[in-house]
C-alpha cells in the first residue's frame, strides 16, 4: 500500500474551539500535509463534497454543537468511502463512538494532546489498511483503533 503520510494527503480538521482549530492546521501544515479547516459539520461536509483532491483523513472533535464529529464522519465517509477519521474529544468515548472505532480507519486522541500526539495519530490512522488489503496480504490482524493521551 503507498504510505498517504506525506504532502499528497489533504486533511480536513474540524473543531469548534477555533484556536485548537488553527493551532491543529498549523502543525499539519508545518509536516507537509495539505489542510482544510472548519468550525462546524456544516461548513466541513460543503468543503468535504467540494475538496479536489478529496479530503484522505478527516480530525473532527467528537462533541460539537448542531452536527457531532461522528455524524459528520458518516456524512463525509458517504462522498468517499476510503476516508480515514480521527475523532479527538476531552472526554471519554462513549458506546456510539467505541462502535464507530471498530471501522475501518478510525482512531481517537484525547484532549489535551501534544503537537507529537497529534502527528503521531494523524500518521498512524493513515496509514491503516482495510480489511480486506490486509488479509489479502496475510500481514496478520487487522489494525483498526488507535488511542493515545491520557
């Protein structure tokens, strides 16, 4: 599989906290990736449907008024199906989303992280292969979750 981890990969971060926002952007940035940013599941999903290239990894803050980061997942995950998530959140998975972590592709980082973590996480969710890529390659179990802060 040809590693996403590098400036080819487009990035769509999502918070409602504007300075975590920009300060998430800025990091990404800074490692080579190409990045899109929005305040809300709305604004999101319209540069989601619009982004050429398309969006490869989406970082959304799990809790966010009017649209969650797991609604906005579902969307977004609609317009292109090979989309990685990264769910960050300042508190604890609940069901919905522990469920949600066993697709395809989908991580979670704990508020408050550091620019590291961030990186670290980013690449990691990238670079997970799909179910079925895998075990086509028989590279042993399937790597589906990510979790690091705290």
């Amino acid at each position: 599989m040809k590693s996403r981890q590098n400036s080819a990969a487009t990035v769509l971060v999502v918070d409602d906290q504007e300075i975590l926002t920009l300060l998430m952007c800025k990091t990404l940035e800074n490692d080579g990736f190409r990045v899109l940013w929005a305040n809300n599941g709305a604004d999101a999903l319209t540069l989601c449907r619009g982004a050429e290239p398309p969006v490869d990894l989406l970082v959304t803050d799990y809790r966010m008024p009017g649209m969650t980061g797991l609604e906005l997942s579902r969307e977004c995950r609609r317009l292109n199906n090979d989309l990685s998530v990264l769910y960050i959140s300042g508190s604890s998975p609940g069901d919905d989303l522990r469920a949600a972590l066993d697709e395809e592709r989908r991580g979670f980082l704990a508020k408050p992280f550091r620019q590291s973590d961030l990186l670290r996480s980013v690449k990691a969710v990238l670079d997970m292969e799909p179910v079925g890529a895998r075990s086509r390659k028989n590279h042993g179990p399937r790597l589906d979750r990510l979790s690091v802060g705290r």
